[in-house]
C-alpha cells in the first residue's frame, strides 16, 4: 500500500489530539462529529512537544498504528474495540534530540521521509514492508515539518524537505519558519498545526491570520483542491499534527 495514511480513504470519524488543547479545539472537533482521542503526557520528552501525538505516534497504514513504548499501555487501553491495531515500537523516547524522534516521519505517497539513522527499527521494517522509498534527510522532526496538503504535496518550512521532495516531483510550498505557537520553543512547525479531516478537506489548529504567508497557504491549497476548516479563531499553534482515523 501507498497510500498516505495522514489523509483518510474516507471522512475520518476519530482524532488524536494534543492532551493540552483549549475547549474551542474540542468543541469544534466533536461538532465535526469526531470521537476525540486526547494524548497523555509523554514524560520522557522535552514539555513542548510531550503531549504531540506524532513524537510517540505514527500510522503505518489507514488502520494500524505503531505506538512509542513509553506510553503503549495508555493507547491499548482507548483504542480496544475501535478495530485498529497498534503495535509497540521498540525505541524508548528520551528528553534530547535524536531520541525524541524515532517516531516522527513524514510521509507522502509511495514515500517516507526520516532522518533514518534515528527512526525506530520497527517502524523502518513496517514502512518497508509498505513497499514505501526511504527518503533521508537531516531534519529528525519530519512530520512536524510537513503539513499534508495532497497525496504528493505539502507545506513546509524546511529547505533541505523543500528540495528534496522536489527534486522527486512532490508539489511542494516553502514558507517561511516561525509565526506559530509553541509553548517553550521560539516557535513552532506547520506541520505540527494540522491534520486531514477527509481527501478533500484540512484541519487547522488556529487562524492563519498573523501569519505572513496566510495568502499563498490558503491559495496553495485551494489548488490542491482542498478546503479548510479552522479549529479556533485564535493565533496558529502547534499542537504536533491531528490524526485522523476511522473504525471499522
């Protein structure tokens, strides 16, 4: 299969989101008619990213995740009876980086992008087994750096993404780096600010307009044939992607 699993095949009916996320997240998800699955604190990690669910979270497939070990049980427990797998990896996250990235690849179709010395063994072995191209690159907070815009296209902010997902004939808008939230760090990723409700339409944590480029996002992904849906009316902030599923 590759199919990118951070866009649903179908109207996704569940989210994992940011354990810290406000009130006005949360009632927009659940007016979307989401079952909404707020993170646990990883504590092994940096404070800023603890709660995000793509540093201790990736989807292998539309219905299988693989799961950091530091917080396995929390996940088995909410995700029993929903018809999805998860799978515990093997690397144990730690608080400095590279042991807090073992979990975060991008990923856009027939592709996973990861600085691979660091990712988890096991997931390597599942992307494989996916028959995905590892793509290298030296950023290890891949996902957080990508927002996924298409099955080919995406958002970022990093150059060296920038150009190599180009270099492949991605579609591929670079902005540029900060003017998002996040708590603790001088600023946040665009990818880490949303998620994809269906194939036709985005999540976004927050208004875009502070944001410098607001114009060439939206219009970048209006020509994507995308729509947008705005979770909060406040500033943008990274809340370490949205994933979205749905049960069988």
């Amino acid at each position: 299969m590759d199919k990118n699993p951070f866009i649903p095949l179908k109207t996704a009916d569940l989210v994992i989101v940011d354990g810290r996320v406000d009130e006005e997240i949360l009632n927009n998800l659940k007016r979307l008619n989401l079952k909404v699955i707020q993170t646990i604190k990883c504590k092994e990690v940096e404070d800023s990213i603890s709660y995000h669910p793509d540093i201790v979270i990736h989807p292998i497939n539309n219905n299988t995740l693989l799961i950091a070990p530091n917080v396995f049980d929390y996940y088995e427990e909410k995700f029993h009876g929903l018809g999805i797998k998860i799978i515990k990896g093997e690397k144990f996250l730690h608080r400095r980086y590279p042991d807090d990235i073992a979990y975060n690849v991008g990923r856009l179709k027939g592709i996973a992008i990861h600085n691979f010395k660091y990712t988890d063994e096991k997931l390597k072995y599942y992307l494989e087994r996916e028959n995905l191209k590892l793509i290298d690159v030296k950023q290890g907070y891949s996902k957080c750096s990508m927002a996924i815009v298409g099955e080919m296209s995406a958002i970022t902010s990093d150059y060296p993404i920038y150009e190599k997902l180009t270099s492949i004939g991605c579609k591929v808008l670079l902005i540029q780096p900060g003017h998002i939230l996040l708590k603790g760090q001088n600023y946040g990723f665009i990818g880490g600010t949303t998620g994809n409700l269906s194939e036709d339409t985005i999540i976004i944590s927050g208004s875009l307009c502070s944001h410098p480029e607001e114009k060439k996002i939206l219009d970048f992904i209006k020509k994507n044939n995308k729509k947008v849906v705005f979770l909060s009316k406040k500033k943008i902030v990274d809340i370490g992607t949205i994933i979205s599923l749905y049960c069988h």
